[in-house]
C-alpha cells in the first residue's frame, strides 16, 4: 500500500464495508469506572448496522460499559485501520433473540449462552467511522458521521 495513491470515498466505503463483514475480531477501547481505561480483543458479529459484542459481565470492559456507552472500535493493521465511536447498550442473554444469538455463535466459534460464567452482551451503534492507509488518506478519512454514512 506504501506509495498507492489515495482511494477515494466510494473505495474506502466498499473496502471498509468488506472489513467488517469479513473480519472476525476487533479491539474495544473503554473507559467510565473506578478500573479507568480499558482494551480488549473481542469477537464480533456485524449485521450491517451495528456490532454485537460479549464479555464476561464481572470483566473491566463490561463494567466500564455498563457506566458509559462511550467506545471506540479497531479493525485491521495500523496501515489499513477501521476507528468506529460508537455507543454501547447492553442487551442481557435472557433478552437476546435466539436468532442473533446464533449468528452470533456460528460467526465467532463462541457461544456464552452454554458457559455457566455470566456474559452480558453489548450492541454497539457506530457514530463515527474513519479509514486510512497512510498519511495520504488522512484526508477523507470519515467515512460516517452522526451515524450515517457519507457519499
């Protein structure tokens, strides 16, 4: 990518849209508790419109979640980065369809539903999305603001 021209929006939108429906993984970066600043690899699963995200509810991520929606998201290497800012509202297993929670499982290889450990699941609504390779793409780099997307 080093030395490639800049893309511009409509291929950052299409490469970005394929990140997140392909990658598995992600970084979750909180902050709202007594525990202070937090950051955690977690297993995704994107329905075109949001993240489902789970982790132990007794975890420092669930906590700092639970006391401010604010988060932000990672995908990709540092010269291929997705930021998403989103918010975070918790949805309890009990509350959790059958159907996404399924998707969930197939998706990721992890099913907490079967775990005697309680998981609290969050649905993370993106505000803000950024991409870039390099300096060059600094510029144009949002990708959604205010929860839509731009272009």
């Amino acid at each position: 990518m080093k030395g490639a021209p800049p893309r511009g929006l409509e291929e950052r939108l299409r490469d970005t849209r394929a990140r997140l429906e392909s990658d598995v993984d992600l970084w979750v970066a909180t902050s709202g508790s007594p525990d202070g600043v937090h950051l955690i690899p977690l297993s995704y699963l994107w329905d075109g419109t949001a993240f489902l995200v789970v982790t132990p509810r007794a975890s420092v991520t669930s906590r700092n979640l639970l006391a401010d929606e604010r988060v932000r998201l990672s995908l990709g290497p540092t010269r291929d980065v997705v930021i998403v800012v989103g918010t975070a509202e918790p949805v309890d297993i009990a509350d959790l369809t059958q159907e996404r929670g399924d998707a969930f499982a197939t998706r990721t290889g992890f099913d907490p539903r079967e775990l005697a450990e309680t998981y609290q699941y969050f649905l993370i609504r993106p505000r803000r999305i950024q991409a870039w390779r390099e300096a060059n793409e600094l510029r144009g780099r949002d990708l959604m603001r205010d929860g839509r997307w731009l272009g």
